[in-house]
C-alpha cells in the first residue's frame, strides 16, 4: 500500500504543478448516479468508481494510454468490490481501525512527499478527486492488514528447513547469469484483439518515453500476479523463464524495454533493470556463539561443556540464559568476515553448518568453541532472517487471499455494471 501511496503524492505533484492554482471545491457526486455494484447491501456508485480511476490515473502520472480506460475502470470497481468486503468482515467480527490510525497514515504519505494533508488534499482536488476516496482506501488496507495479522499470524510458522531451502535456491542461483526484469501482461483473451493490444502495448512505451514509470503503468494495466509490485519480478535466471522471454531478456540491455511480444495468452512488454553474471564469491562471514574458558577449569570439562553449547538458545542471542558451568562464559557474535577471527579458528568456521559446534580449541591460553547460527559464502545472498521474514510475509499474504476468496463466497455481492477487461 505504501509504495502506490508514495506514487500517488508523485503523480498528484505532477500533474498539480501543471494545474490551476486557485483551491478547487471538493468533488462530489452528482444527481443521477448509478449504482456499480452492491456488497452486502453497500452500494457502490458510479461516482465511486470514477474517483477511484482518478486516483489511479494520478498514480501513473499520464493520460491513460487509448482503449485502455474500460480496463481500468472495470479494476477500479473490483478493487472497490474487495475493499467493502474487507470492511464488511470487519465489521461483522466488530473490528475497526480508529479515525487516528487513519490520519495517521494520511500524514505519513504527506510527509513522505514533503507537504501536509492540506497540501495533498489540494493536489488530489485539483484532479478531481476527493481526499475521503484516498482515506477509505487506506481505512480498508490498514483494518485488513491488522485483522489478518490479528487471526492468523500465530499460525505462520517458517521453519529452519524452508529456509536453508530458498537459501540452496539462491546458491544455485549465483552460478549462471541472471536477470532483474519486470514484466506488464496484456491479456489476449480474444485473439481478435491482438492488434488493439498490440497498440496499447506500445503506447505505453510512448509513455514511458515521456517519463511515466514503468512500474506505475504495471500497477494499474498488468494483468500478470506482478502487477501488485509494480510488475517486479525480481532475479531471474533464464532457466525460470517461458523461452521466448529468455529469449528476448537475452537481446535486451539494462534499462531498456521490450516491444510487447507474444507469450501464452498474454502480450509481455518486459524491461531489463540490471544483468550480473555468475557470482564470483567474495570474503565468507560467520555469526556464531562463542564459548571461553579459562585453562584453570581443565581441558575435559570444557570440552564438556563446549559440547553442550549446541543444545543451548545462544544462536537467538539470549547467553545470559545459557549456563555451561562456572567460569565458562558465553556470547553471541554478530556477523563478521572471516578476517576478523584468529587462524586458530577459520579451519572450523569453515566446515561448520548452523547448529553445528566446533571441537575444543586451545589458543592465547584459554579454551574456546563456537556454535554456527549463520554463514554468508560472500555471494551478496539475504541473510536467513530476512529470508525468514520474506517467507513469513508471502505465508501470510497467502492467506489473506484465501480469507478474502472466503469472505466473497460468504457475501452477496451484485453487479450492476460490468468490470470491463
């Protein structure tokens, strides 16, 4: 929600610099609006929905491309559609998300661009748009953020084993060229359409030209899962792609994009952010638990007590609760090259896997150990909390798709006009 937020204030400021400067009256619906859609005896007017494509006009910064305002306005209204939804499960569960909360986040997007609510509320006034259409949009995401986290966080449970998984992936990874693109899919539901398609594929890259983004253009016309990020789809190899697109991402240099070109039943505009080859490694890092003794305490019982290190919780950084016997201290140490431990050390630091502890090693006149908690093999990889974090993120947005899939089944929903492409 934040990143098309952000956008939003981008385009708004924009395209405001280039409106008139007097303060505009607030939009308001006119007589003789339709009704769109009805969610649970909700209606969704006409009205609403062209405020919605407003703001996402405003988001893309442009003029939208020609034949493409019947797609957008079919996605404005099923977005409005889910967001009564998620406000009617709230409601229904008695959940709400304070007035403040709302302001708050209003705020935020306003001094993230540098102005105040005021200021943004102007800029959207300017285009027509009416600051309660933004507010509701942010009421909606924040109550079903909290309410999804609220229910089923608990239940997400990313195990070691899921993450040295993503972890063997991205090693393996590192072994042939990859490629960061992003993709916007033109459906081709009728082939009869191709052409028309084809001509909106490359308006857009007439936009782009005039210095519309490519991700805010995503956002708004991909009919692609990636759409959501802006059509992101981050590192890839061409092992992961269709062939004709790693085909075509093999022609491509970075920053340049695609004419829209055939795939599946889509039309693929695709644009090349960067291109790395295969990874070189560089310096290894290690986070470990180190455990020290003095030789006072002799060499069998610190061996014993190393011994124990691994069934200890050092790895979460929690040594004031590890005991391995008097005089016998524990710490967990962050991630540091290779180069900052002794020689004695780097021959076990190199062998060890995570869980994994060394065997006793005597050096400066004490006696030491560590326990493995995380390697980086110097291939510039994410590090296992933020793979951990990425995989708890997609858990949870999985079922909130889900939840959200059971709450329309749950719900009457009526459509009174139709949602376009």
């Amino acid at each position: 929600m934040r990143a098309l937020l952000t956008a939003i204030l981008a385009g708004t400021a924009a395209l405001g610099a280039a409106a008139a400067q007097d303060e505009q009256p607030e939009p308001r619906p006119q007589v003789g609006t339709a009704v769109a859609a009805v969610v649970n005896d909700d209606p969704i007017s006409t009205f609403d929905v062209q405020q919605r494509v407003r703001l996402m006009m405003a988001t893309a910064g442009a003029q939208l491309p020609e034949g493409a305002l019947e797609q957008m306005q079919g996605q404005a209204l099923r977005d409005l559609i889910e967001e009564r939804l998620k406000l009617s499960e709230a409601e229904r569960l008695e959940f709400t998300v304070s007035d403040e909360e709302v302001n708050a986040e209003l705020e935020r997007i306003a001094s993230s661009g540098g102005g105040t609510v005021a200021e943004l509320e102007r800029d959207l006034a300017q285009q027509g748009i009416a600051l309660d259409s933004l507010r509701e949009r942010i009421r909606a995401d924040i109550t079903w953020e909290q309410l999804v986290r609220g229910r089923y966080s608990s239940r997400v449970n990313v195990t070691d084993e899921e993450v040295e998984d993503v972890l063997t992936d991205l090693r393996a990874r590192t072994q042939d060229e990859q490629f960061l693109v992003s993709e916007i899919c033109l459906p081709l539901d009728d082939p009869s359409q191709a052409q028309q398609m084809q001509q909106v594929g490359f308006q857009m890259i007439e936009q782009m030209r005039q210095g519309v983004p490519f991700r805010a253009l995503a956002q708004q016309f991909s009919a692609c899962p990636s759409a959501a990020r802006g059509g992101d789809l981050g590192w890839m190899r061409a092992s992961e792609m269709r062939p004709e697109i790693a085909q075509l991402a093999s022609t491509l240099e970075p920053g340049s994009v695609s004419a829209p070109v055939p795939s599946g039943d889509m039309l693929v505009l695709l644009a090349m952010r960067e291109r790395r080859s295969a990874a070189q490694a560089g310096e290894r890092s290690y986070e470990v638990a180190y455990a020290g003794a003095p030789m006072s305490v002799g060499r069998d019982t610190a061996a014993a007590a190393f011994d124990r290190l691994r069934l200890t919780n050092a790895c979460n950084a929690e040594t004031l609760s590890v005991d391995l016997g008097e005089g016998i201290g524990v710490t967990a140490l962050p991630m540091l090259p290779e180069s900052a431990f002794e020689a004695p050390f780097r021959p076990a630091l190199s062998t060890l896997q995570r869980g994994e502890t060394s065997d006793l090693i005597e050096s400066n006149g004490a006696y030491h150990a560590v326990m493995m908690c995380a390697r980086d093999e110097g291939l510039g990889l994410p590090s296992r909390s933020q793979i951990e974090n990425q995989l708890y993120t997609e858990a949870l947005d999985r079922i909130s798709r889900r939840y959200l899939r059971d709450v329309e089944r749950d719900s009457a929903v009526q459509m009174r006009l139709g949602t376009g492409g």
